[in-house]
C-alpha cells in the first residue's frame, strides 16, 4: 500500500508539515481533515506526483491506480455519454452501460446523457468529471471535497457507492456526516503533524482533545518543577555548602525537555446580532409563484408563516429553484404571483451566491463589513474583521485580491455588522472548515430570530431546521415537520432522474417495532464480543503509545548525557512497541471492520422497516 515516510514540505517561511509518516492499508477509507490551509490538498498533490516534497519518500506499488476527482473542467466531446466514456479502458471501451449506470447515479437522465458537457451548470460539470473518474475503477480514490456543487439525493448516491467501493479512499470534505458514513479511520493535520486513529470525526477530535489536556497536565507539572529548580539554584549557588547541590539541580534542568504551550488554530466566531421585536410572526408569504416564462414556471402556491425562532429549510435537487425561491422572498427577484409579507420591525442578513458579486472590489476587508453597520465602531469591526479571520494586515487586503471563500467570510461579516431578527442563508457552509460549520450551526440554534437555510448537509438541517419546502419534479411542496420526519413520512424517491415526492405504504407499526427490537438485540448480541475487542485493543494501543512517550523522554536525556549504551537499549524497546503498536492495530482492523460489516447488514435491515 502506499507509505508517508518522513514526509516534509514548505512554502517559502512557510512550513506546511515536517516528518509526515502514514501508511494506507487495503480497504482502508480515510477521511483527511485539518484547517483550511493546513496542508491537506498538499499531501493529494504529493500523492499523485503533481509536487515533490522537501525530504521524505512516498512509497506506491506497482501497477496500483490511482483516481483523483479533477476541479478543472476540459470537455472536449460533444455529448455526456462519451466524455465519460473517455475514461473506459481499451478492453471495456464498448461497456457503455458502465458509463450510464454511473451517470445516472449521479444524477442525469436518459435525455442528458445526448447533451453537450458544457451546456451544463457548474455543478453537474463536476459530476461528469467525477463520473469520469469512476469509470476507471481505480485501486485508490482521492477525493478533494468531492461534495461540493451535489445535491442531497447525488451526496446520499455517492455515500452509498463509496461505502460499497472495495478499493481504498482518502476523502477531504467539509461535510462531516458525509465523512462519517463513508470512512473507517480519521486522519488528522493538527500543528503540523499527522494523526490517525479508527472511527469517525468525533472520536478523533476527542482524542486531540485528550491529548491535547495530557499535554497540558504534563507542562503544568514540568512548569512547577521548573520553578523549583530555579528557586533552589537561586537561593544555593552562592553558598560555598550548596553550592554543588546548586550544580545538579542546573544540569537536571538543562535536561529537561522545553513542553511548549498548545497553539490552537484559529475559529470562525459566529455571533449574530439579534434586533429586538415585540412580532411573533416576522414572515408571511402567501401563494408566491415564480417563472422566467409561462413556460417555465419554477414554483408557485408557496405558503407559510416564519414565527420568531424558527428556522426553515428549502432543500431539492440543483437547478430547481431553491436559490430563487430564497431570492423572491429577500426582495431580489419580483414574484410573478402571491404576496411576501414581512412585519414593520422585521429586518433580514441575506447571505447568498450572487450577493458576493456585490461586494466592493475597491473597498478594504473592513470597510466592506463597516457598510453592513455603519454605525459601528471601529474597534467592533475590527472585532468581526478578526472573528471572520481577517485580523490584522488581512483586514486591510482589497476586496478584489481575495479568493472565493474569503469573499463568502466577508459577506458572513456584513450580516454579522447588522442588527437582525431574519437570517436568509444559501449553502452557508461552502468554503468552511468542520470547525467553522460547527460554530455557525451552534449561532443559528441559538439566535433568537427566525432564519431560511437553503442547504445540502443533512447534518444542518437536522440540527437547525424546523420545517422544511421540498423542491421536486411537479415543483416545490410545503412539509411541516423536522427532516428525519420528511425522511420517515415521505422520503426521497428518484423517478426517471428526477426526485419525486411519493408516500410511502402504510405499515404494521406494532409488528415493525417488534421485528426492529428482535433484529437490535440479535446485532447487540453480535457485535458485543467484537466491541470488547475493539476497545481491548485500543486500550492496549494507548498503554503503549505512553510506554514509548517515556521510553523516548528517557532516549533524550540518555542521549544528552552520552550514555551510548542506554541509547542503544532504549532505541530497541522503542523499535519493539511501535511493532506492538503496528500489530494492535492490524488486528484492531480487522475487529474493525468485522464489526462495521455486522452494523451495516443490520441497519440496512432495521432501516427496511421504517
């Protein structure tokens, strides 16, 4: 498989990381998270030998294929069907079927696959080329945010496909829910280093968080023994009695390691401004319809009230008219029929693709956000400008020289500037980091106002959303209730590549909830020994990970006092536990995955009676 060892790679001042070691094992799926800027789509690049590292060796076998997810669009025939079929090897170039069966997947319709590439919106450009890679059936898929532009029904294809995928996958993705369903380990750039552990994001940030409070117990002891050396070599080295005691406590503190203090990365700081109002209905939007013809009549007879402290989402497939429902409602586009009432203290944060086309590109990062508020303060823009992570020389940076996502932090600042009660939100987690997603989805639950979030996760909507407009083939339909409820009632069906509403039939609850209590107690009593061995190993895992954290504290002073011989010892025993180590997690592995097997089958099982 392919190895990291002692990978480094700077740019410029700036080091990215140094001594990256990693092995991806077969059937390994890894999701790769890190700040953005962290170095993650580096290692892609060094993987795939579009860049070299400073020092270190990426060791690949033979023969081993491996497929990248493409961001730059180069199309050159002229239907979808053989642009990907492009990709088809010379002994399975006739398969055609492999092709559409795939594309349909994706999303496309018998009638697309007849159509030109480029007469496709940015979004389902994306998804050719990701149906391109598919279709080479690659040992190994690198996947560099790969959910980016896909609706909800294509993210929960591509969920399903990779996790059914036998080959391996490193993934980058912001999307945390994604990640979390498709991979087996979390891989992590935390201060310039690389951690993996087995299970999902959660478990990994747990365990920075652990390591990260060890780290701290262990400085705060050094700090007072420190402090104690120093008094004592104060108070002793003058007095001629002492004075040799004085002499060890210095070389005893010269030896010792200098634990530096943990350097959190910066996070977005979400706190919207709330503007008090005595309504309890901030909205009320009557039968609005909306079309570019009568012809092509996007959505109409849309009712609903928005009540302070709720918060709506629109959700559908692309290009059907979710981001333009958004924009009638916020006054950017005029309805063709129905009415947008608002009450007369309601005052809305619009945050949407095409308002960053009307960001200033001659205004500074800060009198940008300034024209949110005019009012504000110098010192509170500064203050927004720096939880946007603009602090400093960047908040001065022009508009013009920013990047796409840096564009989008500046239009979140503006709406942060104003005194809302209404948030208007599209794809607000484009171009954020899991961190920062977390701390705008924790601020929208908790503003006091009402808020409609048009959106892709499934994690955002079930955390923030309390009713929902499902925007399918006959156009959009009004559902009042939460998203797990949408998915139990009425759920997501595809029909001839577009998405139909469709009741479900009726079931014996009764005798389903016998069948799912049976059929959880069966799993329970399956995966029970196999959880008891999966925490053994990762019990003895992190017993030997703190043996060698001593052993290698203990190799250091050895090596500062000469002693070649403890070296030598001390070098062994640290070679043999990393082997024990190495061993523990093979067999954790496979424990692993037996288990994920059993959990899966069962699921899929229980879900059927739903």
């Amino acid at each position: 498989m392919i190895e990291l060892i002692n990978v480094s790679k700077s740019y410029g001042q700036k080091e990215l990381f140094s001594n990256l070691n990693f092995r991806l094992n077969k059937g390994n799926k890894i999701g790769l998270v890190g700040r953005n800027g962290s170095g993650k789509s580096t290692i892609f690049k060094l993987i795939l030998g579009e860049e070299f590292s400073d020092e270190g060796v990426i060791s690949i076998p033979k023969n081993y294929k491996i497929g990248a997810l493409k961001q730059h669009l180069v199309f050159t025939e002229k239907t979808v069907r053989d642009e990907a079929a492009l990709s088809l090897s010379e002994e399975d170039m006739y398969n055609v079927y492999k092709v559409e069966k795939i594309l349909f997947g994706l999303g496309f319709t018998d009638e697309d696959l007849d159509k030109d590439p480029l007469s496709f919106s940015g979004g389902y450009q994306i998804r050719i080329n990701l149906a391109k890679l598919l279709v080479t059936e690659p040992n190994l898929l690198l996947l560099d945010e790969p959910t980016n532009y896909l609706d909800i029904l294509s993210l929960r294809w591509l969920k399903a496909f990779l996790k059914s995928f036998e080959g391996e996958v490193i993934i980058i993705t912001h999307d945390r829910d994604f990640m979390d369903h498709v991979t087996t380990h979390t891989m992590g750039l935390v201060r310039r280093n690389l951690e993996v552990i087995p299970g999902n994001t959660h478990k990994f940030y747990a365990q920075i968080a652990s390591n990260d409070e060890h780290h701290e117990k262990q400085k705060a002891t050094q700090d007072k023994k420190r402090k104690e050396l120093l008094e004592f070599i104060a108070k002793n080295k003058a007095r001629a009695s002492t004075a040799a005691q004085a002499q060890s406590k210095q070389k005893e503190l010269d030896k010792m390691d200098d634990l530096s203090s943990i350097v959190h990365d910066n996070t977005l700081d979400f706190d919207f401004n709330f503007k008090e109002t005595p309504a309890k209905v901030l909205l009320d939007v009557k039968d609005v319809g909306f079309g570019y013809s009568s012809d092509n009549i996007l959505f109409k007879d849309i009712s609903f009230t928005l009540k302070k402290g709720e918060t709506l989402g629109i959700i559908g497939k692309n290009g059907k008219g979710k981001s333009t429902l958004l924009n009638v409602i916020a006054g950017e586009l005029k309805q063709l029929s129905g009415k947008v009432d608002y009450h007369g203290t309601s005052t809305f944060g619009h945050f949407g693709q095409t308002n960053i086309d009307h960001l200033n590109p001659e205004n500074s990062v800060m009198d940008e956000i300034q024209t949110g508020n005019i009012k504000l303060a110098e010192s509170s823009v500064r203050a927004i400008s720096g939880s946007m992570m603009f602090s400093g020389d960047d908040s001065k940076k022009k508009v013009s020289l920013l990047s796409g996502g840096e564009k989008s932090r500046v239009m979140l600042g503006k709406i942060l500037a104003k005194d809302v009660n209404i948030l208007f939100l599209d794809e607000p987690t484009n171009h954020l980091d899991m961190e920062s997603i977390d701390s705008l989805t924790t601020a929208i639950e908790n503003f006091p106002g009402s808020c409609i979030v048009v959106t892709h996760s499934e994690e955002l909507l079930r955390r923030v959303c309390d009713r929902l407009i499902i925007f399918s083939k006959g156009g959009a339909d009004y559902f009042d209730g939460r998203y797990d409820d949408f998915l139990e009632k009425i759920g997501w069906e595809e029909e001839e590549g577009e998405v139909k509403v469709k009741s479900k039939p009726k079931v014996n609850k009764k005798e389903n909830k016998k069948k799912r209590t049976a059929l959880l107690t069966e799993r329970n009593k399956l995966t029970s020994s196999l959880k008891k061995k999966v925490e053994k190993y990762e019990n003895e895992i992190m017993e030997i990970e703190d043996i060698i954290e001593t052993e290698q504290h203990e190799l250091v002073q050895a090596s500062n006092a000469g002693d070649n011989a403890k070296v030598m010892e001390l070098s062994k025993a640290v070679k043999v536990n990393q082997s024990k180590i190495d061993e523990k997690f093979a067999a954790l592995e496979v424990e692993q995955l037996k288990m994920d097997e059993i959990l899966d089958e069962y699921n899929a099982k229980i879900e059927k009676l739903q």
